[in-house]
C-alpha cells in the first residue's frame, strides 16, 4: 500500500524525476514522454468516466485505469527483464486478453460500421474518442521510446489494444453505433 504524508517533495526542481531502480531522468526524456502521456490517457478515461456513471462499461474502465499506473510503474522500471514479481509491476499477455475479451463483448451488440466515424455523438462516446486519442499519444511515445531502450513487448500490445477498446465503447456509448456522426468524404468541398 502507498501511504503519501507529503506531496511536495523538492527532489524534481531540478528538472529530474526518480525511477524505480533510484535512477534519476531529466523529466523531457523519452520514458518520461512515455509516462506522462500515459498519465493523460488516464486522465481522459477519469473524465469520460464521469459522463458513464449508468454505463455497463464503467468497471472496465476503472480496471483500464488501475492497469495504466501498473503500465507507468513498468515504464519507470529500466532494464530489458519484464518478469514481474511482488516488488517489479509488468504488464502481462493476461491483461491484453482481458481487453480483447471487453472488445469482443462490446462490439457483438454494436451496428457494423458502413462508414468512418467522426469522433463525437453523445458525451460519453466524444470522452471517449478523446480518451482513444491521448491512448494513441501514449502508444506513439512508448513506440519512440523502444526505438532506444527497452519496452515491455505486453506493454505495447496492451496500449494498442487500449486504443481499439475505446473505440468500441464509443461506439456502444454512441448507442449501440446507431448514433455515430459519420463521415462524408469530400462533403464541404462546393
């Protein structure tokens, strides 16, 4: 359990930030990117949340969240062994499956799609698709980021995964697919 007496500790005035082997980063480095986009894809989940209190899908969601602070606490883990333990959090295949099962759950009672979709609808499925959008912002930074150190393969397949979660829900919130705002190519040319 995290008991936190102080916010505040002074230690990142500098420009640095701590991770979880003692290292410290400067806070614009790559995993640092990576770990804070991370945090604004978990935002955007919180605030779509709270458009979804009567959603079905809440509770994914609020799993969703627990598991991006387990995806940040392994991007602030450097090393290339990504075998968790009691004292080393990794994301794991489970936690992807677990989404793919959501995913599929989800889109069996979702209208097949004719067209693209333009982010919007109902509140809760525009949340969402901002929510979809900062996910892929923390893919792409996670992508930068193994370009040079080591990632978690789990953890990159979950954030993909993520993004298409997100993408569902929207289109389940957007009332079953049958309220999305779709796309007509070319319309606002004349």
């Amino acid at each position: 359990m995290v008991r936190l007496n102080r916010i505040y500790t002074g230690t990142g005035d500098q420009g640095t930030t701590g991770l979880v082997d003692g290292s410290r980063l400067p806070k614009h480095a790559p995993r640092m990117e990576a770990i804070g986009a991370l945090d604004s894809a978990n935002s955007a989940i919180g605030h779509a949340l709270c458009a979804m209190t009567d959603s079905p899908h809440a509770a994914t969601l609020t799993g969703v969240q627990n598991d991006l602070f387990d995806l940040g606490a392994d991007l602030a883990t450097p090393g290339d062994d990504f075998t968790p333990s009691e004292m080393v959090l990794r994301i794991v295949p489970a936690q992807s499956k677990r989404l793919e099962a959501a995913i599929d759950a989800a889109n069996e009672a979702i209208e097949p799609l004719t067209s693209f979709i333009l982010p919007g609808g109902t509140e809760a499925a525009a949340r969402l698709h901002v929510a979809r959008a900062a996910v892929r912002a923390a893919e792409r930074a996670m992508s930068a980021l193994s370009v040079s150190e080591p990632v978690n393969p789990a953890a990159l397949v979950y954030v993909n995964r993520l993004s298409d979660l997100l993408f569902v829900l929207a289109r389940a919130e957007n009332d079953g697919g049958r309220s999305d705002v779709l796309w007509v190519p070319g319309a606002n040319r004349t």
